[in-house]
C-alpha cells in the first residue's frame, strides 16, 4: 500500500450525542468511574448536548476513546481506555477539538488537568496559567492554547488541478444557508483573495451572497477546506481550495455540486470568470474558454463557459399525464415480474416500503445507483436482513451498489456498508466517476424487472414499477457503464493492518 494512504491502527470521527452518547458515556464511566474511581455524576453534565464530541474507534470499529468541546472553549472528557493507551489516540483526539475551535473562530481554547499529566498536555501545544486548585479533594490546573488565525490552516488559492481519477476522498461536499456560514466563507476568501493573491477586500463578499446558492467542503473534522457560489442564472464564482487539499478532487467535486444543481434548474450552461493559470483545471472540469484573456486586479483572468447537454440516457422515461396508484393508498402486493401498474411515489415512507418489498422479492439481483445512499432509506436494519439473505442464497446472486461519495457512508456509518464489507464477493460497492454524474437521479433495479426511480434524490417525487423491463434495461444499460468506470475507494473495504 502506498505509504501516503497507510492508515492508522485507530480512526477518529465527530460523534452525535443524540445518537452516539450511550457509547460515549460508556467510554467515561470505564475510565473516570471504574479505573480513576471517580464519582459516577461527574461523568456527564448538561453541556453534553451543547458541544462537539469525538468518537475514536480501533481498526476493528470498537470504540475506544473520546473527547468533548464545549461552547465556551474549554476541552475536557478525555477519555481512552487503558489498553489502547501509548497508541496516539488521545493527542489526535485533542487535535480534532483544537481544530474544530479554530473552524468556529476561538482565539484560544481550555482544559482542566491533574498535574501529573501536564507533561502530555504540553507536548501537544498547551501552557499551564494560574495556580492549582483543589476539587472534592483532587489536585488540578488550568491549561490554556492560543489558536492560530484560521488563515494559517485554510485556503491559499482560488482553484485545485484535480484527478478525476482519484478513488479515495478525504473530504464530503453539501450545500449550505449563507446566513449560517457566512463568517466561515469569507473568512476563506479573505485568506485566497485578500492575503494570498492581494485583491481587494470586496472580494470576500458582496450583495449577491443573500441570493446566491453555496457550497462548501469539509474534511474528516468538519474544517471547511473549499467553498465556491452559484447565482440563479448559473454564474459560478468564488471558488477557493485549502492548499493542502489540492489535487485531491476537491475543487472538482464542488464545480459538480454547481453544475449539478444548474442541471436540475434546467439551465443550458454554467459561466465563470477564472485565473488564467488555472486553464488546465477548468479544461478538464468541461469548460471552454470564451473570448480573451483580461486583465483583473492585475492578474490575466479568462472567461469559461460549459453548455449543460442532457444525453437520452439519463433522462427518465417520459409519461405524460399518467396516473398512477399512490402507494400507500393502496394494500395490494405487488409481484415482481408480473405487476405492471405505475406506481406514484411522494413520500419517504412510500420509497422506504416499495424498496424493501421490491428486494424482498428479489431472486437475482438487487442494484442501487444512488449519490449519497440515504440513510433514512437505505440505512435500515431490515433491508440489510433481506439483501444478506439474498447475497448468500447462491453463487449466482449479486447485489452492486453506486455512489458519488464514500465519505458520507464511511464517517456516519451504514448497514449497507457493513454488509458490503461482510459479503465482498456478493455485494460491491462503487463510486461513480465524475463523467457520470450529470444529474442527481436515484433508482434501485430488481432482478431486471423492477424499478424504484427518483429524478431527485433530494425529494420525494417519483414512481416505481415491479414489472417494467424496457425501463430497467434502459437504466441497467446506464448503470452497466458507470460501474465498469465505477472507481474503487479503499474506504469502503473493511481495512486491516
């Protein structure tokens, strides 16, 4: 394995503690409670809700240590159990909290320690302040950190040259609300545009921000590392990648949230004003060049422009004043291979149902095209049962799974996932390669028969059918030429040292 992609003998990922919080307190109470013999009401508080935790989990995915960040900055919770101590876990813990205060704009950050650690706290980056105090009879002292300013850990320059070839990524895309992440956006573009390449500081931010659509990108801790806009009409701007993130699809990936999201407004083409330099990047992304070169701010800009061309292939098949049953309305039980009605889909629970009934049924094959595999609809204890069952029923099943990103699925966790890494042989997964990502379609095809099919796979609006084999051939021909392009991610195999 290359030495760059080695991976640690332990992971670390931001923890829900709505979700994950059992774990976590467990994690406490074995360390602060049975081996530190503390009280056992000392192990959680009501701040618990408010901050950001951290779960680190051993190359086997059990978990082993854990760390909070509270509102006002101070560190604390640190917790690893004893036998995967001297390992590194708790400083990359730290550093996780450390990085994520800096993401949200804290000049310094706190934590409370015995003495005899402080040896520890230091070597990652902590200095003692005041006197040390007593509590319910125990010796501590008060640690601090001053944080770098954000520009010293994000952006150095407006575009990455990426790999369309790179199957591993380190980093997850969504599209944000201005209003909520404002500070952070211009914050980035302060640090490309302003200190990096001297253009004025109107540049981190004007009066289309309110109407325009942005996305940013994140990476395993929640650092934002790229951001980039689009207004309604599909001029795309602003886009800017944290030096050490270039070359790695990030930049890529948010030009195809862009454009992806111009396909979907039906607009025939995407536009942007760009470096010059940077021709090679935008060259591969599917833009040409329009006009001249022109001077901006000192620099040679160029105009890029990429016409939106929907092939056949990826357009549903058209049915026009159709009706359909509305699924749940309806108690009959479809047959697969038999049943020919349209079936209406509009909400979560109808797409949750027909998937599962439709696999239930299934006797060879199950195939999932999906761009972020929905938890709500995919991530569910019963269908994982049912696609188990039907990988292991004979040498002949087969069950192949398509996505756009594995970071969502790897940090969050998935049953899908789970068995995929169980049953190698039976169930792959792949992601799909950027050429074949022109629209945000979903759909499941069952043993070539039935179909499962949404344009988008953020709403609820689509049908199914149990017995529609001229549109599952159509699609299956599709899927057929994303997988054998399909890239392979190391992350979606269970790795082992």
């Amino acid at each position: 394995m290359n030495e760059e992609l080695s991976i640690r003998p332990f992971d670390i990922g931001e923890a829900d503690w709505s979700r994950q919080g059992n774990t976590l307190s467990n994690i406490r109470r074995l360390v602060f409670v049975v081996e530190l013999g503390l009280a056992s009401e000392d192990e959680s508080d009501s701040k618990d809700g408010e901050s950001w935790h951290w779960l680190a989990t051993d190359r086997e995915d059990v978990p082993v240590g854990t760390v909070r960040l509270r509102p006002d900055g101070q560190i604390g919770e640190l917790a690893v159990l004893e036998n995967f101590r001297g390992r590194g876990i708790g400083a990359a813990l730290l550093e996780q909290a450390v990085d994520k205060a800096r993401h949200l704009g804290f000049t310094n950050v706190s934590l409370i320690v015995q003495p005899h650690t402080r040896q520890f706290y230091e070597r990652v980056g902590f200095t003692t302040v005041g006197k040390v105090f007593k509590d319910s009879g125990i010796t501590y002292q008060c640690m601090v950190q001053n944080l770098n300013p954000l520009d010293d850990n994000v952006q150095r320059l407006t575009a990455s040259d990426s790999d369309p070839e790179i199957a591993v990524k380190q980093f997850d895309t969504r599209e944000v609300t201005f209003k909520d992440v404002a500070k952070i956006i211009r914050k980035v573009r302060e640090i490309v545009f302003v200190h990096e390449l001297g253009l004025p500081e109107s540049l981190t931010g004007d009066e289309a921000d309110a109407d325009a659509i942005h996305w940013v990108a994140q990476d395993a801790s929640g650092l934002v590392i790229g951001v980039i806009r689009m207004s309604l009409d599909g001029e795309i701007s602003r886009l800017a990648v944290a030096t050490e993130h270039r070359n790695k699809g990030v930049g890529q990936s948010l030009l195809e949230q862009a454009v992806g999201k111009a396909t979907r407004f039906d607009l025939h083409e995407v536009r942007l004003d760009a470096l010059a330099v940077l021709d090679d990047f935008y060259t591969r992304a599917g833009f040409e060049k329009r006009g001249d070169t022109f001077d901006g701010f000192g620099l040679k800009h160029q105009s890029y422009i990429k016409t939106i061309k929907l092939e056949d292939v990826h357009e549903p098949l058209q049915r026009p004043g159709v009706d359909g049953d509305h699924y749940s309305e309806s108690e009959i039980i479809y047959k697969l291979g038999q049943d020919k009605k349209f079936i209406l889909l509009r909400r979560e629970e109808d797409y949750k149902n027909v998937i599962l009934e439709m696999a239930k049924q299934a006797i060879t094959s199950v195939r999932i095209f999906s761009p972020v595999l929905e938890h709500k609809l995919f991530d569910n204890i019963e269908l994982r049962e049912i696609l188990s069952l039907l990988a292991r029923k004979n040498r002949y099943t087969h069950i192949e799974i398509l996505l756009y990103d594995s970071h969502r699925v790897t940090r969050n966790g998935h049953a899908l996932l789970d068995i995929s890494r169980k049953l190698p042989s039976s169930i792959k997964m792949k992601i799909v390669h950027p050429e074949f990502r022109q629209l945000n379609h979903e759909y499941v095809l069952v043993d070539g028969a039935g179909i499962v099919y949404r344009r988008d796979y953020e709403a609820f609006d689509g049908f199914a059918n149990f017995s529609d084999i001229t549109e599952c051939s159509r699609l299956g021909r599709q899927f057929n030429a994303a997988w054998e392009s399909g890239l392979s991610d190391p992350n979606l195999r269970q790795l082992r040292m």
